[in-house]
C-alpha cells in the first residue's frame, strides 16, 4: 500500500529514536532511517567555526548600504 503521507521526526538523542522504532515497530509501521546527511561535513564545520569565531569576538558587523556598496 502506497501513501502519501511522510513523516520526519528529529529525535535528539538515542533514547527518543529507540522509542519512536518501537513505536512504529509496535504499530507495524513500516519506516527507514535516512544513511547520509543533506550537508557536507566539511561545509557544516566551516559553519560551525564562524559561529564559534564570532561569539569570540572574532567578527565583524556590517550595515546593508556596506554590504551592497561592497557588491558593486
């Protein structure tokens, strides 16, 4: 039986996601488990580590007439 009906949960940690597959288990809720990530590691790190720099003071702040005069 085909549906249309698409559920995605975001469980955070590894007791909710044990919970959520017994429970669709339970219910013979047929599920899979995506195997890849939709960013790249790396890209995510460099994320990551522009946050971390700019909470430490490492950033700059700029206002939109700046940004579009740069943009020129």
């Amino acid at each position: 039986m085909k549906t249309e009906n698409i559920l995605i949960a975001h469980p955070s940690n590894k007791e909710e996601m044990n919970t959520i597959m017994a429970f669709f288990n339970a219910l013979k809720i047929k599920f899979e488990i995506a195997k890849d990530t939709p960013y790249d590691a790396e890209f995510v790190a460099k994320i990551e580590k522009g946050r971390e720099d700019y909470r430490k003071g490492k950033g700059i702040t700029i206002s939109l007439d700046e940004l579009n005069e740069l943009c020129k």
